[in-house]
C-alpha cells in the first residue's frame, strides 16, 4: 500500500520551489500525441492526445487549470505508465492546449461531460480504465467518479493537488503569498474571455467586468458561472466541490495532497474511508513531489500512483 514516506532534495524542501521548478524546468520527453478532435452533443469539440501499444489498459490523464496535454505533469505520468504497458489517453479540457472550442463556455471544475463522454467510448476497446487528473482536473476526476452507473471498466481513480473545497482553494489562490501563481492564472483566463466576447457577443457575461477581476473567485463570479448556469461563484463552488462527497465514494481513489500546497485549504485533506486513500505528505508543493534536485528521477506521486494502481489491479 502507499506510505506517506516522500523525502523530498533540498531545493524542493520550499513550498514555492517545489511548485516552479517541475512546472518550467523538468526535464521530460515530449510526446508525439496521435490527436483526436471529439463532437460533443452540444455542438462542442474537445481534443484528446493518445499514446498507444495495444493493451487492454489504459490510464486517461486529466491537466489542471489552463494547463494541456503537453504539460510537464501530464507527460511525466504518461511515460510512468506506458513503460509499464499501459495505453495513455490524455484529454484537453475545451479551449486549452492552443484549440478553441466553439461554445461561449469552455471548462471548470466540476465539468465532467467530455470526460464521460471519452471514457464511454474507451469501453469498447479496454478491459481496465484508470483516471488521475492533476490539480483542477483532480477535482473533475473525483466528481466524475462519484457518478452513478459507472462504467465496470473504471477500476478507480487518483487525484495529485486537488482542490476539492473549491471555496477555501479559492480564497487560498487569493492570498498575496500566492500573488504570482493567481495573476498567471488570471492573465489566461481573461484573454480567452475576451476571444469568446468577440466570437459570442451575446454570451452572458460581462467582458468590462471580467477585465477588472482582480482575484480567482472575481473571475468565477463573472464568468464561470454565468456560462455555465451557475448563479454566481459560490453556487459554483458548493455544486462542484467534492469534499463532502469523497467520504462515499465507491471506486479504488487516491487523494495525493500536500500539507504545504499553499493552494489548498484545510477542508481539501480529508480523512481516509474504505474505498478513499488519502496520503498528505509534508512536503510536495502543488504537483511537485521531485526526488532528485535535477528532477531526472521518476517524480514521487508518480511512483506512488503506480503502486497504488497495481495493489487494485485485479
């Protein structure tokens, strides 16, 4: 079973070192995705990457905020398990990873409809279906797999630095210490909005108020949820958290969340229950977990995402 046992090198002992330095600096091999544009039923599109070897596994991979397929997370959990035999599938969230989806919306937190989608059309091909998504896609992926008649290929889920209370995360990303992190986030955002305003003009939102969102929670407010049907920021949170859920679930899960990831708040470390594993080291950052200063070593959630899928492989 996975122990809390991450001993992270020096350089990575800092909260805000562990979450840069993997993020700008890892050294991992691109991918050559084999990419599929999917047609959803509400005249959208999303992007998958594939990697493939004809197993009967496969591991789906899910980014965090405007993060994509290519990011230095996702393709260190992609080599992890396709050395091991496994196909990867790895999906971009609507409107990221340089693709514009079509719909004034694109994606957020609890936006689980192109995940179903892809994994319903996984069952035809795979015995055995895995899912770990990063960050906010941690969260999309512990929604998901609170869901009702799941499939019985899912054998379970792995979430790394989720922020499953959304409203403490968000006011936590709102904090000055995390200042750099919400203005990259925020410079993102705003630009994609301003693209949806000038390709939806009557979309429900404000693009003058978007503008002057100056935190997270300001942005969700004026355009999250009114894309979205969400009547503000707050319904948002309180429909697509998942802590209050987590103690139910009934899939395989691990919840890898690190005490000093000064994204999360108190409610997002949770107790473990019979179906839900939660291993909160005291170091790691937000989806950092490096073993070596040089980050050349597979990365510790990795290793550890890899024990704790074979300890459920029937």
């Amino acid at each position: 079973m996975v122990k809390d046992n991450y001993t992270p090198p020096l350089f990575h002992r800092s909260s805000l070192l562990a979450t840069i330095l993997p993020n700008v600096l890892r050294p991992v091999d691109p991918i050559q995705w084999t990419i599929q544009e999917h047609q959803t039923a509400d005249n959208d599109v999303f992007i998958t990457g594939s990697l493939k070897q004809d197993s009967s596994a496969c591991v789906v991979l899910l980014h965090g905020l405007e993060g994509s397929i290519d990011s230095r997370y996702m393709l260190g959990m992609a080599h992890a398990f396709y050395t091991e035999g496994n196909d990867i599938i790895a999906l971009n969230h609507r409107g990221c990873g340089g693709y514009n989806n079509l719909q004034p919306s694109s994606y957020h937190s609890g936006f689980t409809q192109d995940l179903s989608q892809l994994i319903a059309s996984l069952t035809q091909n795979y015995k055995q279906l895995w899912l770990i998504g990063f960050s906010l896609g941690g969260n999309i992926a512990l929604k998901y797999a609170l869901e009702e008649d799941l499939p019985s290929e899912l054998q379970g889920a792995i979430a790394i630095s989720a922020p499953i209370d959304l409203a403490g995360s968000s006011a936590r990303l709102g904090a000055s210490h995390n200042w750099i992190y919400q203005q990259r986030f925020l410079r993102s955002l705003k630009r994609k909005a301003a693209l949806k305003k000038q390709e939806h003009p009557a979309s429900a939102f404000d693009l003058d108020a978007v503008s002057a969102a100056s935190t997270i929670e300001a942005f969700d407010d004026v355009y999250t949820a009114p894309v979205n049907g969400f009547k503000h920021a707050r319904d948002y949170y309180e429909q697509c958290s998942t802590y209050l859920s987590l103690p139910f679930i009934k899939l395989p899960t691990l919840l890898i969340n690190a005490k000093n990831d000064s994204f999360l708040s108190d409610r997002c470390f949770p107790s473990s229950t019979e179906n839900l594993h939660v291993r909160s080291p005291r170091y790691g950052g937000h989806v950092g977990f490096a073993l070596d200063n040089a980050m050349r070593k597979q990365f510790w959630h990795e290793v550890k995402a890899k024990e704790f899928i074979k300890t459920f492989t029937p």
